[in-house]
C-alpha cells in the first residue's frame, strides 16, 4: 500500500513539476521581483491601514456602544472618513492586482507545501488574497446600492475586514524577515 503511495506521488511529481517550471519560466520577468512586491505590498499596507481605521469609526458612529462618547463636531468628519474610505477602497482592487501580478508565479512552486508553517502562511494568503479582492468589489458595488447577494453588507463587510487584517498581520509576520532585507533600494533584486 505504502509502495503504491509512494509511486503515485512520484508520478504527479514526474507530471506536474516540469509542467509547473514551463509556467513559471514563461511567466518570468525582470519587473517580478520581492522588491517590487515590498514596494507594492508597502503601499497597499498603507492602504489597507487607513480603509481598516477609517470603515471601523464609520461601524464605531452607526452603532455606537451606550459607554463610549463618540464626537459630533466637526459635522463633515463623516462625510470626510466615509469618503476616505471609499476612494481608498476603490484605489485598493488595482493595487491588490498589481501584487499579485508581481508574486504570481510563487502559486506554481512544488510541493504547495513544505511544511507546517508554509502550509498556514499559504493559508493566511489565500485568505488575504480573497478578502482582499472581495472586499473592494463588494463596496464599490454598494457605492451603487446594489445587493444582489444574500447576506447583509454592512456586517459582512466588516467581518470580512477583520478577517483580512488578521490574514495580513500573519502574512507579515512570515515574510518580515524578506520584507526587511528588501525595504530599501538596494536591499536585493529577486
């Protein structure tokens, strides 16, 4: 039994590694670098900071707990942070392509996974990846009050961003290290 495990896993291997080094090299690009990814990753970061804070005060000022005194002056600081939000939410979707477009060809390494860490590091990324293309594209489409799906927007929207923080936070957690060898200009090319 063991035998005939062990056959089949060297056939798939046999099969979809060359087919996956085909892919790779064809999707090769001096412009695909884990520079260009922190580059990428830093300003989206800084995107996803501000989208987070600025829709958790809109959540915070339509269902205000009873023991926190929330402001009410100046009387545009709404319309300010909702607009904040949505443009930095709108602006959200190319960037979160743009890195992807950058870190693609990571998809077609093999084994997926090499170890326990790996295996909740691609997790967490397939859960960033997700919540960060659901995100943007469900609220640009309540920009136009449209629901044509069957769960409540708001609170979707903001489990979702919990979820895609908590994703994010494991995600840098993992790569710190690549992130900071690859911060400044200089820090190393691929």
């Amino acid at each position: 039994m063991l035998g005939d495990v062990t056959r089949l896993t060297e056939r798939i291997d046999d099969t979809v590694v060359p087919r996956l080094e085909a892919v790779r090299r064809g999707l090769d690009s001096p412009a695909r670098t884990t520079r260009q990814a922190v580059v990428i990753g830093r300003l989206l970061g800084g995107v996803v900071i501000l989208v987070f804070l600025t829709g958790l005060w809109s959540h915070l000022l339509q269902e205000p707990p009873e023991w926190l005194p929330l402001p009410t002056r100046p009387s545009t600081l709404y319309q300010w942070t909702q607009g904040t939000h949505v443009l930095l939410g709108t602006v959200m979707l190319p960037l979160v392509l743009a890195k992807l477009w950058v870190v693609y060809p990571k998809l077609f390494e093999w084994p997926p996974v090499t170890s326990p860490v790996n295996g909740i590091e691609r997790l967490s990324v397939a859960l960033l990846v997700s919540t960060s293309v659901l995100q943007p594209l469900i609220g640009l489409v309540n920009t136009y009050q449209w629901y044509p799906w069957p769960f409540p927007f708001r609170e979707t929207h903001y489990a979702l961003a919990w979820v895609m923080v908590g994703a994010l936070l494991v995600h840098l957690a993992v790569k710190l290290p690549l992130i900071v060898r690859h911060w400044r200009a200089g820090g190393g090319s691929r």
